[in-house]
C-alpha cells in the first residue's frame, strides 16, 4: 500500500448490504448533499454464487458518517429505451447545491457519457448525451472561466490502431448541454504505470494548489488469463493522482510518478469477478483535510481510503 493512503480494513458496501437481488457492487460515486453522505452504486445483479450477470441498476445509499451505509429499499435508477440499453458507473458533482450524474451510457450505436441531472436520487433527468465512443467522464464541482468544465475520455479505436490507446481530454459549456473548448489533458504515454489506455476516475475536488484528481491506468497482460471469475481477465486498473491548474484545469501542475491506489488486500479480491481491478468513483475532501477515496475493488465490492489532502498534494508536486 501507498504509505499515505490508509484503507478500511473491510469493503464499505457489499452485497450483502443491499436488500435486494444483487451481485457485485461497486464503481460508486459519493458526494455530500444536505447534510449527508450520499452515494450511487453500481449492481451487476444476477447469482454471485453460479456467477451470473443478469443486468445492472443502480442503488441509493447514504450515511451520516460516510464509512456506515444504509441501502435504499429498491434500485432508484436503471434506464431502457428502444435505443438505451443500461446506464453504469455513476459519478456525483453538486454544482450550486444542485446534484449532477456523469455515467456510461450502452446504447445500440455505441457508449456514450451521459449526464444527468437530479434534485431527489428519485427522478434523473438526461441533460446530455455525448457521441459514441465516450463513456467516462467527470464534471468540476464549480464553473471555471464561466464555463461548466469536465474531464472526458473517448475512445478513439479506428485512429489508434484498433488497440485502446485511450486518453484524458478537457471540455466546456456554458449549459451542460453543448460541449466545446476540447484539449487533450494528458495521453496514455504520459503514465508509465499504464501500457494500455487511461481516463478520468472520481470527479475533482478543489485545493488551494489546484484541482486535484485521481485517474484510472490500465496494464494489459495477456499472460495474465483467469483472475478472478471471469473467463479471462488481462488487465490490471490502478489508480494515479495529479494536480490541475485552478484557472485553466487543461494544465498539468503535477502529478504522482507511481499509481496511488491499486490491490493489495484480501478483502478487494477474495472470491472478485476481475482481480487487479481498483476504480475510485468518488472523492471526498473534509474540512479537515483528510480525502476520502471510494473505489471498486476487483469489480466485486466497494471500497474506502482516507489521506490527507496536503501529502497528495506533495506527492504530485513531487512526483512530476
Ligand atoms: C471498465 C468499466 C468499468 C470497470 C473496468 C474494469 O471498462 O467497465 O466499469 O470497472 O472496466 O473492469
């Protein structure tokens, strides 16, 4: 383990948790809203034991100390149209006290970032929907030059050589509904610990030395064959961290050399669907300065880990 990250010693949601038919839980996104920890997870529900994926929705809970979850009694979200086939991997941003939700969008011509926007974790609505392929994106808790901001990632596969050399970009708008001013951010090639593609993770929070933010690494192994239930499972996702410019968010000011957050415990991998597999979907900064990182684990269970604000802000300035 990172010696400044300190992990919970068990998952902070599980299957177990969720009253209702569930498998693997994880991918979820966390924020602060009204006075409580809130947070939306992923369900691939189906039979954890015969391991079988039926579907996905997505379940509310929430917590008066972020680390205790209490479960919704039924999945608040899971969206089917005649074009839209399942929605996924929610990450949360409060903007002006208002809650907007950045998830993958499968629909029948491609994967696409949606975001949502909602007031009650009852009723989302669908502000924007971006072209195919571009399923991971993040929104900045507040405008930047007057602009929504976010970080995106498509996947461009035709232009790259049909390998998933996939990279951070930038955009903006001035109504969350028309995106433009798009930049690249970073590019597969710029973190060692990625032989495969990257992207955004948990959404940014503000410090007084710039954004800072977590992204998810990809390394393939095709050596790597069965770990976990899948049948064949090659890649390895860890975590890294950087510091972004506060007035133009598209500049690298620093960013950690190694990955921050990857398995390494028991608890992230027993009995996982996907072993090596960390995604941190939410980031929590305190007013003491502790952040707390939510995280997938092997795509089975959901994770938690705490450092503090001003030793990740080193390692980036550092680490560059
Ligand atoms: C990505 C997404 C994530 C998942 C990750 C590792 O492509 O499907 O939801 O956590 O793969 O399996």
């Amino acid at each position: 383990m990172n010696e400044i990250l300190k992990k919970l010693d068990r998952p902070v949601l599980t299957r177990f948790d969720v009253p209702y038919p569930a498998a693997l839980i994880f991918n979820a996104g966390v924020t602060k809203y009204n006075g409580q920890y809130v947070m939306l997870f992923r369900n691939d529900y189906g039979s954890f034991e015969e391991q079988r994926l039926d579907g996905t929705n997505i379940g509310l809970a929430t917590s008066a100390d972020g680390i205790h979850w209490t479960v919704a009694p039924k999945p608040c979200f899971a969206l089917k149209t005649d074009e839209i086939e399942r929605v996924y991997d929610p990450r949360l941003t409060v903007i002006d006290g208002v809650c907007y939700v950045c998830a993958a969008v499968d629909t029948k011509h491609g994967i696409c970032g949606g975001i949502f926007r909602t007031e009650d974790f009852t009723t989302f609505d669908l502000l924007s929907l971006s072209t195919p392929d571009n399923r991971n994106m993040v929104l900045f808790p507040e405008k930047v030059g007057g602009l929504y901001t976010r970080l995106e990632r498509p996947m461009p596969v035709y232009s790259r050589r049909h390998r998933d050399r996939f990279d951070i970009w930038f955009g903006q708008s001035p109504d969350l509904r028309f995106w433009g001013n798009h930049k690249l951010v970073m590019g597969v090639e710029d973190v060692p610990f990625a032989n495969d593609k990257i992207g955004p993770a948990a959404p940014p929070v503000k410090t007084e030395k710039g954004w800072l933010t977590t992204f998810h690494a990809v390394n393939l192994d095709p050596d790597r064959g069965k770990n976990g239930w899948e049948a064949k499972w090659t890649k390895s996702y860890t975590a890294g961290v950087m510091l972004l410019d506060l007035d133009d968010p598209s500049r690298i000011v620093g960013k950690y050399s190694e990955p921050l957050l990857f398995c390494d415990q028991d608890y992230e991998e027993e009995d996982g669907f996907r072993k090596s597999t960390v995604f941190p979907g939410g980031m929590i900064l305190e007013d003491s300065g502790e952040v707390k990182f939510y995280y997938g684990a092997s795509d089975t269970v959901e994770c938690l880990a705490t450092a503090d604000v001003n030793d990740l802000i080193r390692l980036c300035l550092e680490g560059k």
